[in-house]
C-alpha cells in the first residue's frame, strides 16, 4: 500500500530485524527429568556374578537410557543418560530387597542428574563378611570388592562405560564429549565403542611419557611383564609405575 507523504524528509532510518537473545546455558547432565517417559526406551540387559562369603550369587539388572536435551555456548545440544534402573521381578526374595531398594534410589539420582557420584559412594559400602569377587580388571586379574554393594555398583559402572557415559575408572566422561559421542552415533547408525585393552594402555603410556618429560619423575628402569607398563625403582624393587601392582620382589 502506497502512503503519501505532504511534510518534509528530516530524517529516515531502516528498520533492523529483531535479534533473539542468546539461550541461556543448562547442561544436559543436569537437567531434571520429572519421571520416567511414557513408551518403550533402549535398554541394556546385564547378567551379574559375583563370589563372597556366601558363595556364589548371580542377579540380573535393566539400565534404560533416553536422549536429553540441553544448551551449552549457546547451541541446542543432545547427550544420552541413563533414567532408570530395574531389578526384573522372579529375584524378589528377602536377601534381594535392598537391591530393589537401591535400584529406586539410583533411578531417582539419574533423574536428577547426579547419577555419576550416587554410584562411586555404592562402591564405598563396607561390610564385615570379607571381600566380594566381581569382574576382571584390564590386565585380566580379578577384582575385588569391599561388600555386594559395592560389587554391583563396580558392575553399574562398567555398563555406563560401555555405554559411553563413564569412563573406565567410573568418573564421568566431560559433557562436551558426550555430546560428540551422541551426534557420531546418529550420523553412522551405530553406538560409541569402547576402546580396548591395547588402546588404553596405548593411551595411558603416552600420557606417563609427556609427564616424564615436563617433570624431574622416576627413572624408568624397564616395562612390567603383566601390562607392559613402566617399571621405577622402590625400595630397591623395580616395581610397576602403572599401577597393576607388580614387583621383582614379590
């Protein structure tokens, strides 16, 4: 529509699209999730056993995990979480309650986006009965736990790190990361991978090796013959630097 315009020009000005104000940041670690969603999520099935005092025991233990959204500098972003922790009916008896009872409490911190440490504090149980064996650690020995407790929360962490969630040693995998994982997983059609033994100790060497290098550390004084790892002098021993707890002397 034309408008006429009888008065003088004085001044004009071009009218500037409206820009929308940056989203503000909300880590999609910790963003709250009010329930469980309604509808069918992906889930991962896990056969635990584990040997103590009272022999050998086996239990079985859903994870569920579902897309969640967040904003992180500013951008739309998506990482994947667990939101539920099950315990399938058919293991109720009176020795199995607290497993129940703890997997509820787990469901309830992985809503609340505090799964990571609700889980590294299980593995802190004690009790009175002797150590519980559960798993193979990387070098293939076996690993042993504090209390059941704390065996089924290593097992819980072990599925998280398969899953991309947790690293290996349970800390949690930086939200950035995450967030690579989940968009690599959508372009190729399959789930992030762990990496194997060999790359680890890969990794891990090359780490020791820079450390080294910026600092006055121990001499190297060979390569341990369980995990190839670096070998210092202690106590006159050479001894293994990487932590597998292997020594000349015994």
């Amino acid at each position: 529509m034309a408008v006429e315009i009888n008065s003088k020009i004085v001044s004009y000005s071009v009218k500037k699209a409206v820009e929308e104000p940056p989203l503000a940041d909300e880590n999609p670690l910790t963003v709250r999730i009010p329930s469980r969603p309604e509808g069918t999520l992906e889930a991962v099935s896990e056969k635990i056993s584990y040997v103590g005092a009272e022999g050998r025991k086996k239990v079985y233990l859903l994870v569920s995990f579902m897309p969640v959204e967040g904003v992180l500098n500013g951008k739309r972003v998506v990482i994947e979480r667990p939101v539920e922790f099950f315990f399938p009916s058919g293991q109720l008896s009176s020795e199995h309650q607290w497993i129940t009872a703890t997997m509820r409490s787990l469901s309830l911190a992985a809503r609340g986006g505090y799964v990571t440490q609700a889980v590294a504090d299980l593995r802190k149980v004690a009790w009175d009965k002797g150590l519980v064996r559960c798993g193979m650690n990387r070098w293939g020995k076996p690993m042993f736990h504090d209390s059941e407790v704390a065996a089924i929360a290593w097992s819980i962490q072990q599925i998280l790190f398969r899953r991309g969630f947790l690293d290996q040693d349970g800390n949690q995998v930086p939200v950035e990361e995450l967030v690579s994982r989940y968009a690599q997983r959508l372009a190729s059609g399959h789930p992030w991978q762990p990496p194997t033994n060999e790359e680890i100790e890969k990794i891990e060497r090359k780490a020791q090796h820079a450390d080294h290098a910026k600092s006055d550390g121990p001499t190297v004084v060979g390569h341990c013959p369980e995990c190839n790892g670096e070998l210092i002098m202690m106590d006159g021993c050479p001894t293994c630097y990487s932590g597998c707890g292997w020594s000349k002397c015994g």
